[in-house]
C-alpha cells in the first residue's frame, strides 16, 4: 500500500510539474511578444477558432477567468486589435473580431507559437500527439469528477475544515 502512494505522488509531481513547464512556456513566448497571458490567449483563440467567439465562450473554452479576460479585451479593444459586433440572436453575446492591426500582430506573435506547435507535433508523431489528447481529457474528466465531490462534500463546523470523519490525506513531509 505504502509503495503504490508513493507511486501515485510520484507520478503527481511529474504530471504537475509538466503541466507547470507547459503553462511556462507559453507565459515566456507572450512576455517575448509584450502580451499580457490572457491578450495572448484571446490572440490565439481568434486564430485558431473556427467558430465566432463571445468573451463568454473563450473565457469557458480557455479557462480563464471571465474578468481577466474581458479587461484583456478591453484593453485590446482601446489599441484598436480587436471589436466587439453584435451577435446573431438576443442572447448570443457581442463576437470579439480581430481588427486589421490585430491580425498583423496575432501573425507576429501567435503566428510562429502555432508554427512551432505543428513542428513539435509532427516530430513527435500524430498518433502519440493524439493518444496523449485522449489520455489527458480522461485525466482531467476524473479529476474534475473527484474535486466535485470534495466540493459537495459538507463543510466542519463554521464552514472549515473537513466535516467530522471525513477521510484525511496524508501527505508526506505534511504533519497536522
């Protein structure tokens, strides 16, 4: 028993720790390019999108917290890259539209992350890429599933804390 936990934080720390150098990785080319993340990630939403965008739904699609990501667009909106046109439909939402100047620096910045994207996907193979896809999303549903359920879970006395004899995860090196 103790081997296996030991295993499953091993492969914890691996699985973060990648998750973490990806997300550095992309924090450094917008930095490289003088983007905020989130301007970054509305540029590569609009490039990559075969399907209008309200702020709403690339604030879902992304997972960026709505309002850093419409103070992102508004920021963006006042340098003239992207505007905001009325939707079709009474709910739909304004689209967030790339401007002329927009499209000129998305294929400045996003452009040559998207180039290198391709090329370290086809080095690495397709069919691995497309494994790891399916792996990942399996990953992320059970985890999702998991913290729904801590999250339901009732709360200790004063809304701290586990409620009285909820199981308790030791973690090594963490003592209480």
């Amino acid at each position: 028993m103790q081997e296996k936990r030991r295993q499953v934080y091993d492969l914890l720390e691996i699985t973060n720790r990648q998750f973490n150098e990806c997300n550095a990785l992309y924090h450094a080319a917008a930095q490289r390019y003088g983007l905020s993340d989130a301007a970054f990630w509305v540029l590569y939403a609009l490039c990559t999108t075969h399907e209008p965008q309200t702020q709403n739904r690339m604030a879902a699609e992304w997972g960026q917290p709505k309002q850093t990501l419409n103070s992102a667009v508004a920021a963006m909106v006042k340098k003239g890259l992207v505007e905001l046109c009325p939707g079709k439909g009474a709910h739909s939402g304004k689209l967030v539209t790339l401007t002329d100047e927009g499209r000129a620096l998305a294929e400045r910045t996003v452009g040559p992350v998207i180039a290198a994207e391709q090329q370290a996907m086809t080095r690495q193979g397709l069919a691995e890429v497309e494994q790891n896809c399916r792996l990942t999303q399996r990953y992320l549903e059970c985890l999702r599933q998991e913290f729904e359920a801590i999250s339901a879970f009732p709360r200790g006395e004063g809304g701290r804390g586990p409620a009285r004899g909820r199981m308790r995860v030791n973690l090594p090196g963490v003592t209480r």
